[in-house]
C-alpha cells in the first residue's frame, strides 16, 4: 500500500564529473521494492533502495 506524496529518485538530478578524467560519477540506480510494502506519506525512496517484502516505510522517512 501506497500512501499519498511519496517521491521515488532513481538519478540525482545532476551530474557530477571526476575533474581528472572527465568521468561522471554519479550515475542512476534502480530501486527495488518487494512484495506486501507499507509505504507512508511523504516518504522518499531514492537510487539504489531495496525494500525487501513485508517492510514498512514510515512517514516522511
């Protein structure tokens, strides 16, 4: 279950560059969210999250 306003990020927004050669560093990640997940209000999930089956997710965690 899924309450209202929650925010999933799989990217910064942004991209970050080593200033040595020139490579980005910070790249997108998947996120992964089991079965049977309480997910409450507000609550932000970002890149690279595993959520296992069964957990709870607290508001504005």
């Amino acid at each position: 279950m899924f309450s209202w306003s929650i925010w999933l990020n799989t990217c910064d927004h942004h991209l970050i560059f080593d200033s040595n050669n020139f490579q980005r560093t910070n790249f997108s990640k998947s996120i992964y969210i089991g079965d049977h997940i309480w997910c409450g209000q507000e609550s932000a999930i970002l890149k690279g999250a595993f959520i296992p089956s069964g957990s709870i997710i607290g508001a504005k965690a």
